[in-house]
C-alpha cells in the first residue's frame, strides 16, 4: 500500500476450528512478517454482517481501531468496516 503500511486481505478459520486460536496465531505471525519488512501500521476491512460481526470483535480485541466505516457499501445494512493497527 505504502512503504511502511500492509494491508491484510484475507485471514480465515474454518468454523470447526475456531476458538483455539489459530486466527490470533496467524495474525501475530503476519504482524511480525510485517515488521520484519519495515512496517509500521496494518489495514484491514470487513464487513459490518461477516460472521454477524465476530471479524470486527476480533480485530478490536487485537488492538486494532475503528478508522472508517462506508454505510451500505456491500448492499443495504451492509458496511464497509476498515480497521488499522500500529506494528
């Protein structure tokens, strides 16, 4: 994105496999790929429905702030949560 900021795609846990954590796992291991190259701050978005909001519950119990929201972005009552983390 920029030469200090990641963005974070896609970080997904199967649903028989959630609860052990393995998302915290792999989001800490990306965190400190990221520093490893120079970053400085993480982006993430989500939508305000993705697993009736657990993916927005679980980047803000890892530290991450709410920075920006665009109402109906992915269709009515579904928005666009953006999320960022400084490394």
């Amino acid at each position: 994105m920029t030469e200090t900021t990641f963005d974070l795609y896609w970080l997904v846990v199967g649903v028989e496999a959630r609860g052990r954590g393995l998302g915290r796992a792999m989001l800490e291991a990306a965190h400190e790929h990221m520093r490893g190259q120079g970053g400085r701050t993480v982006r993430v978005e989500t939508s305000s429905l993705e697993g009736q909001g657990g993916a927005a519950r679980f980047y803000e119990s890892a530290g991450y702030r709410l920075v920006g929201v665009i109402p109906a972005f992915y269709r009515p009552g579904d928005d666009l949560i953006i999320f960022a983390k400084a490394l």
